[in-house]
C-alpha cells in the first residue's frame, strides 16, 4: 500500500536538494485541508521555501514558484518566501490558509515568527472580498443547473462561512469546515450540511446530484448579503512593511 506522506516527505527532500533551497514550511492545501476531501481527492501540497541570500541579489532573479509534481494523485508546489510575504501584505487568505493548515508535513521556527508577523497584516474586508468572490465564482459557474457536483457545493459554503466568521469574530477564519459549522445557523441548513457531508464521503469528484434547495438557498442570500457587508466596509490594510521587510531580511540571513 502507497505510504502517501512518506513518499510527500521524500519529494520535498529531493526539492531542497535539487533546487538548493530550504523548506519553511510544507502543508496540505484544499479539500483535505479542508476536511471534505472525496475518495479520489488528490493530495494538495503547498511550501514556502528560502534561497541563499545571493539569489535575492541577482538582476536576474530565479522564479518565485517551484512546480514540482502534478498527477492523479500528487499535485506539490511552492512559492518563495519573497512572493509569500508579499501576498502576507495583501492579505491575500490563501497564504493565511497554507499557515494554519491542520495537515502539516513540515515547519520551522522560522516560519512560527512569520506566522506570528502576518498576524498584524490580516485585512478583514480584504479577507471578505476574497471568500465572497471565491463563493459567488463557484455559484455562477457550477451551480446553476438542476444537476450539481456536490464537491461545488462546499466551495461555495466554505467561504461564506469563512466570510461570517470573519464579520462576526473579526479574526483569521480557521481551516477545518466543522470549526466553520460551529457559527449560528438555522436547525434545517445544519440539517442539509451534515447530510451533504455524509454523501460527500461516498461520492467521487465529478458524481452529479440533484440542488438541495435549503443550502441553495442559504448561497444565494448569503452572496447578496455579504457583497452589501463587504462594500461598506472601510479599508482596513496594514501599509507599514517595516515588520515584514524585518522577517525577510533575518530569514535569508538565517539560510546563508
């Protein structure tokens, strides 16, 4: 039988010995991550990784992605640790996501100071915006007929609900979906969820089912609902780089 995160541990190995760089931190990402993966879900895996300090001095800088495996199974790649603090500063939630994955296959020291840092820079409209167009793009692309993947629903629930959590706890929404159902809801949504969950554990990817009408519903005034939220909001971005130009500079000096 495949030994799957032995073999993951073995790729990433082979990564920072072929491409000389270290890894900071090494996740799984997606349906996994998200605790609703299907029986044929692949394995999402997603690094930050530094270089010596050297690379960051050339005019002509190394790619900031490193695409190392994708097949039925596997799917790895990781961004450079410039690139994530970048998008650290834009509050972009995937890299908040890859840090408080509950499947970690790596992790530093370094990376607890980093995740420690992003902290100041969480943007809750940023944030909002986000889900709700993550949500909203999953509903108009694969939710309009009467025959659905059931897969589309939770990636069209997840991040409404990850969109309320923030609204209502104004705090970085955890990983896991069930931390998600823990909000108020109606007694008939919880119903419908908790079902879905139980056919999503025996249904493959691209399985088609009939709308459940409840959590069709619920996405649909949740998505007018939260676009109004989420445009009254003021910009709440942090513009101070100093704490994360802090952490680059120690963490390239730290690899060298």
């Amino acid at each position: 039988m495949r030994d799957i995160q032995a073999e993951i541990n073995e790729k990433l190995d082979e990564i920072e010995h072929k491409e000389n760089v270290r890894i900071l931190h090494a996740v799984e990402s997606g349906s996994r991550a998200w605790g609703f993966a299907s029986p044929d879900s692949d394995y999402d895996v997603r690094f930050v990784y530094v270089r010596p300090e050297k690379e960051y001095l050339r005019l002509d800088e190394p790619r900031d992605v490193i695409e190392w495996e994708l097949d039925e199974v596997l799917d790895i790649n990781g961004w450079d640790l410039k690139k994530a603090l970048l998008q650290f500063a834009k509050s972009n939630v995937v890299m908040y996501e890859w840090s408080g994955s509950p499947i970690v296959y790596r992790t530093t020291q370094t990376w607890a100071k980093i995740r420690k840092m992003s902290e100041g820079y969480f943007s809750e409209k940023s944030g909002m915006y986000r889900y709700y167009g993550t949500a909203n793009s999953t509903y108009q692309k694969f939710l309009q007929e009467d025959m659905v993947r059931y897969k589309k629903y939770f990636y069209a629930l997840r991040p409404i609900l990850a969109a309320k959590y923030i609204e209502t706890y104004h705090a970085v929404p955890p990983v896991l979906f069930v931390d998600l159902l823990g909000q108020d809801m109606p007694d008939d949504l919880r119903i419908a969820i908790d079902r879905l969950l139980e056919k999503k554990k025996i249904t493959t990817e691209k399985e088609e089912n009939p709308q459940d009408p409840v959590i069709r519903s619920f996405i649909e005034t949740e998505l007018e609902r939260l676009k109004a939220v989420t445009e009254r909001m003021e910009d709440d971005r942090n513009r101070d780089w100093s704490a994360i130009n802090e952490v680059f500079i120690e963490t390239i000096k730290d690899y060298s």
